[in-house]
C-alpha cells in the first residue's frame, strides 16, 4: 500500500505548474460563486435592507438564513469537489508534460533510445506520437551519419595506402573521389538541419 506522501506526489507530476493552474481556476471558481451568490440573494436584499414593512423584513431575513444554511455546505463542498478534479485534470496534462522535458533532457545529452509513452488517459496523445516521430527520424539520420562516418574513415583508410604504395595517380583519384562521395553522403544528411 502506498504512503500518503507518495499518493501527493502521484497526484502532483509538475507541483509548479499544476499548483498554479489550481489556483487560477480556483480563484475563477471563487469568482463564479460570488457572482452566483450575489444574483440568488438579490431579491432578499431589498426587502431585507429598504423594506419599512417589518414583516417582509422578517420574511427576508429567515429567506436570508435559509440560504446562508445551505449555502456555505455548498460552496464548501463543491470547491472540494472542484479542486480533487482540477488535480486529476492537470495531473492528465502535466505527467505528459513531465514525460516530454525528461525525454528532451536525454535527447540534449545524446540518448536518442527513449521514447515518450504516455498512459491511457493521459492528454497531449498527438503531441507525444510527433515527438516519438520527430526522435525516429532524428535517430534515422544519425545512424545513417554514423554508416557513412565508417565509410568515410574506411576510404580514408584505403587513400592512405594507395598514396603509401606509390600506386598510380587514377588508383589514387579513384580514391579521393570515394573518399568524397562519403563525405557528400555525411553533409547530405547534416543540411536537413537548419541552425543559426
């Protein structure tokens, strides 16, 4: 069985984010039960504040009560209800979220192997289906740079020797132009990249 502290964390992937986002839609809540508050005690108030017949005023008054009573267990309860959902919703959006930067940190230091898995339920499923494509293509075109990386240095390898055995100068063209097809192939697959 989990701790409590650890059931937190589940529910909490990205507390920065996913508390800020609370409290934006809990403050818009806050602002949605006042403005409802105010419209259903509105035709209480001028019977309880500018009446001069005192038994409206009583009858507004207990009118009065009556909906504070129920009012306040109300809105108590529907904010809890309101914030365990804002916690499941943004708990959808930010372990995604999470899920993404961990991946991004690895592809920074190199590690193309790691593919963004989200669970069923989670949102952002299109989002994460183009990073996963955007890392297989990215993976495609460096193992290809690596394959003609060995092409290149195996070719170099060969230049080497045929300019070591004094062979003929189309022995040693023949070789230089290999030598550059290799390296035409690498600057092919480096211009897909666009950089400042």
């Amino acid at each position: 069985m989990k701790s409590k502290a650890r059931e937190a964390d589940d529910l909490l992937v990205s507390r920065n984010l996913q508390v800020r986002l609370l409290i934006h839609s809990m403050l818009f809540m806050l602002f949605a039960v006042v403005v409802t508050v105010i419209i259903m005690m509105y035709p209480v108030l001028p019977d309880l504040y500018f009446s001069t017949n005192i038994d409206f005023r009583y009858h507004a008054a207990q009118g009065f009560i009556f909906l504070i009573e129920w009012l306040i267990p109300l809105v108590v309860a529907l904010f809890a209800i309101f914030a365990v959902h804002q916690i499941m919703i943004t708990h959808r959006v930010c372990g995604p979220l999470v899920n993404f930067t961990t991946t991004f940190d690895r592809m920074l230091k190199g590690d193309f192997t790691r593919r963004v898995a989200l669970r069923r339920g989670d949102f952002l499923q299109e989002e994460c289906a183009k990073i996963n494509d955007m890392i297989d293509g990215l993976s495609a075109i460096i193992r290809r740079t690596l394959a003609d990386h060995g092409s290149l240095m195996a070719e170099l390898d060969s230049l080497e020797r045929h300019s070591a055995s004094r062979e003929t100068p189309e022995a040693v063209k023949s070789a230089v132009a290999s030598v550059r097809a290799a390296a035409q192939c690498i600057a092919d697959d480096l211009a897909k990249f666009k950089v400042d």
